[in-house]
C-alpha cells in the first residue's frame, strides 16, 4: 500500500502554548488513516510542546527544521540532532532552501547533516530544488543529482532506506507558482532511479515528496502522480482546520 507522508513545516510561526492550541484543534478534525503519516516541523522552542500534543498517536510524528552537526559543544544558537531527540523530536529537515539561499548552508553542510541525523536515529528528509535562474538554464537534474551526491553519495545500504527527499523547487516556494505534477513527476522519477541505483532492487525505497507553493486547489492534482509519496508544506500548514482537510485528500 502507498503510504503518504504530509510534512508540515512551520517555520518562524507558532510557539509553544500555539502549537498546544493548533494541535487540539487539528486532532479534533483528523482521525487517523492507514495509509499516511503528518508530521510536524515547529520552531525549536515548541518542539516539546508540539511532542506532548501526538503523543498518544503514532501517526503524527514531531521533527526539527534543522540541526548542527556536532553532538554538542560551545556552538550558540544551534540544536544537536542528540538534543532535538531528547525534546521529542523523530526526524528533521535538511537542506531546506532557506537555509541554503538564506543561512548560505553548502552541500557539504547536508552531508554532514545527514550523518549526524542517521547517527542520532532522526529521520532525515533531504531537501533539493533548482532556482528560477538554474531552471530556465535546463539546469534542474544537474543541480538536483550534484544536491543529491553531495549529500549522500558516500552513504550506501541500509542508511539510506531511513531517509526521506523532498524536492522543492525553489522559484516555487512562497510564490504562488508550482510545478505541474507533470513537471514534478519527472524530476521524482530521476530522484528514484538515483537513489534505486545505491539501494538496489530489493531494499526498501525511500518516500520522495514534493515541496513548493502546495494548497488544497492543487494537492489533488499532486498526488495523483504516483512518483510523488506525499507533499511538504509551508503556508497551507498554518491553519489546523484548513491542514487536517488538506491532509485528508485523495488523489482523484
């Protein structure tokens, strides 16, 4: 059975007793179904918080939106995947375009990020995506495998299985704009055959979502393509009521 996963990425939204509120409000509106995961990234400070709330529900997981790749140390201002565990949080993003276009973070960031995840036992979800720039350029699969490699070409067998990809388009993101699923399709097809290629046929095979500008009109659409396993989501995740109706859809 094809099990979606639905990301929530909060970002610099919600602290600790909003995040106590948003999820009340959210499980009131969604029952679990067999067949998808929610997952919630808040800000560091609601982590706990946002852990106590699902608690209770195994399908509704905690992560944290990023993570330094030291255990511990003198580095203010940074989480440890050691401590992001300890407050509740199971995965965590990595890559994300912000931290890269924003925080400047490289690709040998991710990879020693991803390290750090796997060693801590967080599910990492690796984040890759061209620019407006890098797509009009016909560089979208050049940036995407370069992304891709550098985060985890070294890392072979099991570790892999553990991991999630969202490929997020970076022109997509908070701008109205995404791509088609046709579009979207593609470049999860290339993200496969990549990571097929360092798993081999018999291992299980990692979810690829897709991230960038997803809404209710569009989720649908989305999903109906069946390289994608689930979608990442800013803006829309906001709203508990308007997330649990958008993480209750079907593909048609």
């Amino acid at each position: 059975m094809r099990r979606l996963l639905f990301a929530a990425n909060w970002k610099m939204h919600l602290g600790p007793e909003e995040a106590r509120a948003y999820l009340k409000a959210f499980r009131s509106r969604y029952n679990r179904r067999e067949d998808r995961d929610v997952w919630f990234f808040p800000p560091a400070v609601s982590i706990e918080a946002a852990a106590q709330a699902t608690r209770e529900r195994a399908d509704l997981q905690v992560g944290v939106q990023d993570i330094y790749w030291e255990p511990k140390g003198a580095y203010t201002g940074a989480v440890s995947a050691p401590l992001a565990l300890q407050a509740g949080a199971r995965a965590t993003l990595i890559g994300h375009s912000e931290r890269r276009h924003v925080f400047g973070e490289t690709d040998a960031d991710t990879r020693r990020k991803v390290a750090a995840a796997l060693a801590a036992g967080l599910v990492p979800i690796l984040c890759v995506g061209e620019t407006l720039v890098e797509r009009d350029a016909g560089h979208t699969l050049t940036v995407v495998m370069r992304q891709l490699a550098a985060a985890i070409g070294g890392t072979e067998g099991t570790p892999l299985s553990r991991l999630v990809v969202a490929y997020e388009p970076v022109w997509a993101i908070g701008t109205g704009r995404n791509a088609t699923p046709a579009d979207a399709s593609a470049v999860h097809r290339e993200i496969r055959a990549w990571l097929a290629s360092r798993l081999g046929g018999g291992a299980a095979q990692p979810r690829v979502l897709y991230g960038g500008s997803v809404n209710l009109k569009n989720c649908a659409e989305l999903l109906a393509e069946p390289e994608l396993d689930g979608v990442l989501v800013g803006g829309a995740s906001l709203d508990p009521e308007g997330w649990a109706q958008l993480v209750q859809t079907s593909a048609p």
